[in-house]
C-alpha cells in the first residue's frame, strides 16, 4: 500500500481507524472482489482510513443504504475523494434535490426502454462484426478486442459523439481516470463544445441534437449546462459497460459450467446479467458529508467525505442467500450496481441491453472459451470505477 498521506482526526476511536487505500490497495490489486470480502471481514461497518486525504468507507449495508437515501445530509456536490474543489460539476448527477429532480426529468426521456429499443439491432450488428474479427485467432483480449468498443460505440453514436474520434475519446477517458484533475479533464472539455457547436449547427437527431433545442423550463439549456451533462455522458458512457462486462466474461471464463448452462438455455441470459452484476459490481460513489451524523458508532462531521463501497451490497447474506456463489436461477438479486434511491443511473436500461447482447452473441458464437492463465495481467485500478486493466481468453 502506498504510505499514508494524512493525519488521523485525534477525536476518532482507534478502532475506527483502518489503513485502506481506494485507488491502490494491495488487496484489490488482483481480485477486487475478493479484496473487498477480506476488508470488510477485518474492518469496522463504518470506518476512518487516513489515506487520499483522510475519509470515511461505509462497508454495511444498512449505512450505504443510509447514505444513498439521504443527499441532505451525503451530498453528491463533490464526488472526488481527495476533493478537489475545481472540478466541474456534472448534472444531474453533482446535484442534489429539488434541483436534481429537474434536470434528472429531462434526461430519463433519453433514456427510457422504448426509447432505447432500437439500439439493439446495431448492438447485435457490432458484437457479431467484433467476433468475426478474432473468432479465427481462437482467442483475444477480450476488453480491448470488444467490451471497449461494442458499448462504447453503441452509446457514442446514440448521444452524438463523433465515433471517428474514438481511440482518442477512449485515451482521454483512461487519463482523466487515471488522474482526476483539472488538466485531464480539459481537453474532455474541449472536445464537448466543439460537439455542442456542431450540434447547435448541424441536427443529427441523435440525443446531444435534442439537447441543444430541447425546451427545459421555458428556455434553452445554456452552454455550461450542456458542457457540464457532455462529461457526465462522456464519463459514464466510455468506461461502465466494459467494465461490467470485463468481470463478466471474467466470470465464465473461470467457470465453464456456467458457460454450459447459459448455453443450454439462453433464455437465463436476463436473469445472468442481473447475477454477475450483483456479483461483480464494481462502482463507488463518494459523498460529501453537510452535518453532524453518527453512523454505525462513527460520529462523522461536516465537510468531510464518506466512500460507500456498493459491491458490499450484493454479496450482503441478509439481502442474499449464498452471496457468494452465481445462481442464474435466484430471484430478484439484490444489488447497487446502479447506485440507489434518486441518484439511480439513468444509463441502466442500455447498460442491461448491451450485455444481454454481449452474452447472447458470444455464447452463441464463441466455442467454450477459458482464461489464458499465459499472458500477462496488469494491476487492478481502484477508485469510483475498478477497473481490471485486461480479461485474456482463449478457445
């Protein structure tokens, strides 16, 4: 783990204290999941770490769920953790309500299922011309070769952005998560008011045209309201598919009777999707605390950040049963892989499109695959998002 880089508040317990490090914690470095079941059979419900700048980490769920139902008191204004008060502000998801409430109207229509339907057809299109293009090598790096380009394009063309940039949108996007900062997010920036030019120009009928002339309260959105809704877009739409799939097919790999079960009957594919991601879920959401509160014995005060790790959600005994094991068959998972309460992501409905196409077409199409235990694998990358660098199958 990286040395620690702040103090303890002497007011807190000694036992709420536990050396944790979200972005590079030796204990996430290979498997997340299994580092995050250890911590949290060592580690407080709610604990003090004195890494990143010193901040919370809610590990129970009854807390994260506390946490994600109160935005009076766990403010989503500052979403970084160390925070950074120069960062923009991404709507809706920065806000808090009642303001929150209108701009999260406006976008739902985007989002909606009927809405999205037609995005299936060109998902289906683009999976099998991914597949074709590594099928005869009998194996591939899976999120390279196509967990970082099916959804990615998919959504790039559906809001409007320009899919000829999209190997410098991806190495923009790996930047700015590799580094959250001002000077990562500018050129994210700079490309999003060329787009909103464009748009204001040129109606391509795709989400980000509708945006520019869309009728929000009586006026047009302004410039910094469209800039601040392109990089929230351009965050969650280039980066939380392919992780869900990466773990996924991760997944399968490691254990071909669920291949063989999902092949024998395909029609568990929705009920997969739900699994793997209660399983596997990968976000977390930091928060910023507006008042005094105690939670779980941990008094926390104002102006200070709270981390609720979600993936403890899903492998919750009491939410669960056998929370630790895949069941395609279980009814009605429980899980925050899509965050909770009205911070709920909006993008959810394309995020299960694009997967239950993902599995359809490469369990149809791709033999029985396993994990090239030859090739080499980089470190997981911790943070809002955790990411495993590469997912390598062979067949």
């Amino acid at each position: 783990m990286a040395a620690a880089d702040a103090g303890v508040r002497p007011d807190i317990p000694k036992e709420l204290v536990f050396d944790y490090d979200m972005y590079w914690d030796e204990r996430i470095a290979t498997d997340p999941h299994e580092g995050w079941l250890t911590l949290r059979a060592n580690a407080p419900d709610v604990f003090w770490t004195p890494r990143n700048g010193g901040h919370w980490v809610a590990l129970a769920s009854d807390a994260i769920t506390a946490i994600m139902r109160n935005p009076s008191t766990f403010s989503n204004s500052n979403g970084i953790i160390p925070q950074q008060e120069s960062m923009p502000r991404l709507i809706p998801a920065s806000l808090d309500p009642p303001e929150h409430l209108f701009y999260r109207r406006l976008m739902m229509t985007y989002f909606e299922p009927r809405s999205i339907s037609h995005l299936r057809a060109q998902a289906e299109q683009l999976a099998d011309a991914l597949i074709d293009d590594v099928l005869p090598d009998g194996g591939c790096e899976f999120i390279g070769s196509f967990a970082r380009q099916m959804p990615v394009k998919v959504f790039m063309q559906f809001v409007g952005f320009p899919l000829g940039r999209f190997e410098e949108f991806v190495h923009m996007i790996d930047d700015y998560f590799g580094n959250r900062s001002p000077q990562t997010a500018a050129p994210i920036f700079a490309a999003i008011d060329e787009m909103i030019e464009d748009k204001k120009r040129n109606d391509a009928g795709d989400v980000f045209s509708r945006l520019v002339r869309e009728d929000f309260q009586g006026r047009l959105l302004d410039h910094e309201e469209l800039r601040s809704i392109g990089f929230l877009l351009f965050l969650a739409g280039l980066d939380t598919v392919t992780n869900a799939m990466a773990y996924g097919v991760r997944h399968l790999a490691r254990f071909s009777q669920h291949q063989d079960e999902l092949r024998r009957s395909p029609e568990l594919i929705p009920n997969a999707v739900e699994e793997l991601l209660r399983a596997y879920t990968f976000t977390a959401v930091p928060r910023l605390i507006t008042e005094e509160v105690e939670l779980k014995g941990a008094a926390l005060k104002a102006g200070e950040m709270v981390l609720p790790l979600l993936p403890m959600v899903g492998r919750d005994g009491e939410l669960n049963e056998r929370p630790n094991e895949i069941d395609f068959h279980r009814e009605k998972p429980v899980h925050f892989a899509f965050g909770h309460g009205g911070h709920t992501c909006l993008g959810r409905h394309l995020a299960k499109l694009e997967l239950n196409v993902m599995y359809e077409r490469v369990l149809a199409r791709i033999p029985q695959f396993q994990l090239d235990e030859s090739k080499p694998v980089g470190r997981v990358r911790g943070g809002t998002v955790t990411e495993i660098p590469q997912v390598w199958i062979t067949w």
